[in-house]
C-alpha cells in the first residue's frame, strides 16, 4: 500500500507509522539476504578448511625422516 507521506517535503512531519512503513520497506529483505551471505560463507570457508587440511597433510608427508602418521603423540 503505497503512503501519501511526503518525505521530501520539509515541512511534513511523519507519524510513528509512516516510519514504521518506511523502515519496514528500507529493510524488507535484509533477512534474506544474510541468511544468504551466512550460508555463502559457510561453504567457502568449509572448502577452505579442506584445503588447508590438504596442503598440512602434504607438508607433514613431504617431511624427511620416518613415516609420521597426523595423529602421533611425537614431540617435534
């Protein structure tokens, strides 16, 4: 519903509803969108994590000396 709230004007003084109405249209799909980024970010730092896992892994393989396994009590 479209409102006869004329901000532009200087002289108008909006009611608590017309800023309601304004805010209400300002952020309408706010929510959406940061479930959006929230699982957009999700997934690339998920994808990250492999990597990263991935490039420790080879490090710890390219290591001379014995066979080491990832979850040897070894100090190193």
């Amino acid at each position: 519903m479209p409102s006869s709230a004329n901000f532009a004007d200087p002289q108008f003084e909006p009611s608590d509803e017309d800023l309601l109405e304004l805010s209400r249209e300002a952020f309408a799909g706010v929510a959406e969108l940061r479930l959006t980024a929230r699982e957009q970010m999700r997934v690339r730092i998920a994808a990250l994590r492999v990597d990263a896992l991935a490039r420790v892994a080879a490090l710890i393989a390219s290591r001379p000396g014995p066979a080491r396994s990832a979850g040897s009590d070894e100090a190193t």
